[in-house]
C-alpha cells in the first residue's frame, strides 16, 4: 500500500492528550486513542474519537523489557471496548525532544510481540502506536495487509496544523503568481493550499463566489456539487455566467416549448463555476458534479475533503453537511443570506447574512446544537410537491426570495477568510470562531456563543453520536433508488 496514513484529532482532543503526556514533569506518560477510519484514493485517515489515559503506577508501569508500559488489564479493556465499539486502537506515549521523533529499538519489540494479536482482538484494526515530541509524532501501524508507517496527524481548530515525525524539507519558492499572497503567509502557506481538497456545496451566489475565491487563492483541488442549471434570474448573483450559458435567447421567447427547450439546455451550475476556477488557475484539479449532496453517492466523494463550504439553503444539505463534519472530522463553514418580506404588507424585514464556521467537537458550531436543522422542516422537505400543496406546507411557492450578490459577498467572504486563516496559522490562538449574524440594514454584528448539546448525535462523545466513526456508520442520505 502507498497511499499515505493520516490522524485527524480534534483540537480539545489533543490539548487533553499534550497535556498529559507533558505535565512538565519531563517523564515518559501513557494513553491510548480509540479511532475510526475511512479509506479513499488520497489514503487512508484515521480518525481520534476518544482518548484513555493511562494513570502513571496503575494503567502505565515500569517495563520488563522497556522503560514504561501500559499494564495487560488496560490493554485488554481498552482494545476490548475498541472491538465491541468497532473502532481501532492505538496505545500512544512520549519521547524528549521538541521537533523530532521516533520508536526507539524496545518499542519497536514490544510492537512486533503484541500487535499481531491485538489484530485480532479488535477484529482486523488497524492497531498501531503513536509515539510524541512536543511538536512532532510518529506511528507503527499494522493492518491485516502489511506494517506502515504515519505521514502525520493534522489538528483540527481554529488553526489547522500539522505534526510529521521530523521537520519537513524547506520549500520550493511559490509561483511567482502568487507572490503578494507569500508576502502574508509566505511559502509555506501557499504550498499548503495547493495540498488542499476543498467541497464546495451549492454553486449559486454565495457559491460561486467561495469557487471564484478560493481558485485565486492557489487551492489545488475543488469538488463542487449542485444540481442546478443556470436561468435568467441567476445571473446577476451567479460569477461568470453570461447570456448564452443561461439560454436567454431561447426563455425569453414567447413560445412555451422554446422556453422549456432553452431550460433543457442552459449550463449547469458546476460547469461555469468549473470554467470561472480554470480561468484564475488553469492547473487546478476539478470536479464539477453535477448531483445532490443528500444522495449517498455523492456525499462519500467528500468524505477526504480537507475542508467543507456549504452554500445550500435546504435543511437536508445542512443534515448531511453537518454528519460530514463531524464522522469524518473536516471542518467547514456554512453560508447563506436571508431576506424576510411581509406577506401582507409585502415590507422588507431584518435582512441578515450568516457565517457559520462548523468544527468537529463540542462547542464547535454544531448545527443540531444551534437548532439550525429543525425536524419539522427536514419532514417538509422530504415530502414530495404534491403532498406540501396538499399540507399547505408552502404557500406561494412560484414566488422566489429576495436574493443580491452584495448580500452573498458578506457572507462568503468571512468564511474565505476564516478558511485562509485556519489553514495559515494567522489568527490569535484566543480566536473563537463563532457563528456570526450580520445586519445589512442596522449595520450591526452578532456573535452567537456555540452551544452544545450532551446526547447531540453528531457532535458529542456519546456512545450513540457518528463522531469520528468515520465509514464504519451509516451518512443521513437518500439511500440508492429511493
């Protein structure tokens, strides 16, 4: 196997795992990860859903044959609860150092003694240990196709950092293109976007907008989804569109049947965002999916994104979008724009736009915990045009909502920055990135605080949730033929 092994952690996770293994006490401590998975062509990610640590004279003694070890009693009950959980098991401790690490000649023995079985214990794994600097970490991984070795583990919080076993070879200088972006957050940074995979969820005004942005930015691969073609009404919001890709010369005729054929005809969303990304950046990797992210085929092409944008107003997206973030642990930012008009008055109301960064953890932004994905309407969604008519579920349904690109722009461009600085280590580590409401019309900002929800079934550590349960637990999707 060549493909390369990542560990995603969350970045509460890991602050409670460092800080055990580093009181400062400059001994060696103990724990084990409990982890889910998901294999994809980029490689494989394991995914930390719970840390046990051990307690230094109980869970973690003085060797026989080694410094430390973690006693049979906590392996057995641990790699037991990983079987029963059907999540994989990883036993971690500490080495000296900063910047640097590896196994040393006793742990690699102790391995080579006791994963084959442990192989078995947790039903085929993957089993393996992590061994930790300060700022670095390296794994043993054994699979029932062979031993590999980790690439690294990404930290997943307001900023997105990665450890490697050793520092990595210095850089190559960025395309002299993006030069004034190096003066920011140099070369480094501009490497890490190329690196990146990014979905993009609705290709509408906010959208496009994100695709138009993020391609300028140098990020390397964009998967974009979204069902829709383009109409008339899209253009003014829709970035890159022009008149024939709408079929304007065929639905602006008076003729009912060439209406319907210029409808047939018009381009898909994804195809001129797919145009628009080629332009700013003719060696991007994209794929432009032309399909609905509540069907499960096309979720799973997400499930290895590095980052998530969804940009989709149905409650349905949100439920899925939300599932992604937290099984598959990739953070993501969800958009949108509201425009509320009387219906009797027909006055416009209190037009807002929304920023809502989504994060893998507890008081991370979870959408079910800030009551963003109310069942009664994923139930008016599910039902078909007929049946809402018949429920009264809509009312003037042929009437579309306000919509302006300056509205889209105030939303999408706080979630592209946020993404930037994420992933460039630019924000003080005391940001918090909440949900974020702005005013149009009263010029005001609110900042939600983040909520959290004990039993939340996609956030939180109960037995129940898909938290980092990775492909071993079923998407909330429209299943194949239904």
């Amino acid at each position: 196997m060549n493909k390369p092994i990542e560990f995603r952690i969350d970045q509460p996770l890991y602050q409670k795992l460092h800080q055990h293994l580093f009181p400062g006490d400059g001994d060696e401590h103990g724990a084990v990860i409990a982890a889910g998975i998901v294999e994809t062509s980029r490689g494989i990610r394991l995914l930390a859903r719970e840390v046990f640590l051990a307690q230094d004279r109980i869970d973690y003694v003085p060797g026989t044959r080694g410094y430390r070890a973690l006693t049979a009693k906590f392996v057995a009950e641990i790699s037991g609860y990983c079987a029963e959980h059907n999540l994989c098991y990883f036993a971690v401790h500490c080495h000296g150092g900063r910047d640097e690490v590896c196994f040393s000649a006793d742990d690699i023995a102790s391995h080579e003694r006791g994963y084959p079985a442990l192989l078995d214990i947790t039903r085929g794994g993957p089993v393996g240990a992590l061994v930790f600097a300060k700022n670095a970490v390296a794994g043993d991984i054994w699979t029932p196709s062979g031993r590999f070795q980790l690439d690294h583990m990404t930290v997943i919080g307001s900023h997105i950092g990665r450890l490697y076993p050793a520092p990595q070879p210095r850089l190559c200088a960025a395309n002299p293109m993006y030069d004034r972006h190096a003066r920011l957050f140099g070369d480094v940074g501009q490497e890490i976007f190329a690196n990146l995979k990014v979905g993009i969820i609705g290709l509408g005004g906010g959208g496009s907008l994100i695709n138009e942005w993020l391609s300028h930015l140098g990020v390397g691969h964009i998967i974009a989804i979204d069902f829709d073609r383009v109409d008339l009404t899209n253009r003014p919001r829709i970035v890159g569109t022009t008149p024939w890709d709408a079929m304007t010369w065929l639905t602006k005729q008076p003729i009912p049947w060439l209406q319907k054929l210029g409808k047939r005809l018009a381009a898909y969303k994804v195809h001129v965002s797919r145009r628009v990304a080629k332009q700013a950046n003719p060696s991007i990797r994209y794929d432009a999916v032309v399909g609905n992210i509540v069907d499960e085929a096309i979720a799973h092409l997400l499930v290895d994104a590095d980052f998530l944008f969804l940009a989709a107003d149905s409650m349905q997206s949100r439920l899925v979008f939300n599932a992604l973030v937290h099984q598959y642990l990739i953070p993501g930012i969800q958009i949108g724009a509201k425009v509320p008009v009387d219906k009797q008055t027909r006055q416009v109301g209190d037009i807002f736009t929304a920023t809502r960064p989504v994060l893998p953890y507890a008081y991370g932004g979870c959408l079910h915990c800030h009551e963003l994905i109310p069942a009664g309407r994923l139930q008016q969604e599910a039902l078909s045009e007929e049946e809402r008519r018949t429920q009264r579920y809509v009312e003037d349904e042929d009437i579309a909502q306000p919509s302006v690109i300056t509205l889209n722009v105030k939303s999408a461009e706080q979630a592209v920055n946020d993404f930037m600085m994420m992933f460039t280590g630019l924000y003080q580590p005391e940001v918090q990135l909440c949900h974020q409401l702005r005013f149009a019309r009263e010029r005001s900002i609110i900042n939600v605080e983040p909520r959290a929800n004990d039993d939340c079934l996609d956030c939180s550590s109960s037995s129940r949730s898909r938290r980092a349960r990775g492909d071993r637990y079923r998407l909330p999707c429209r299943m194949p033929n239904a």
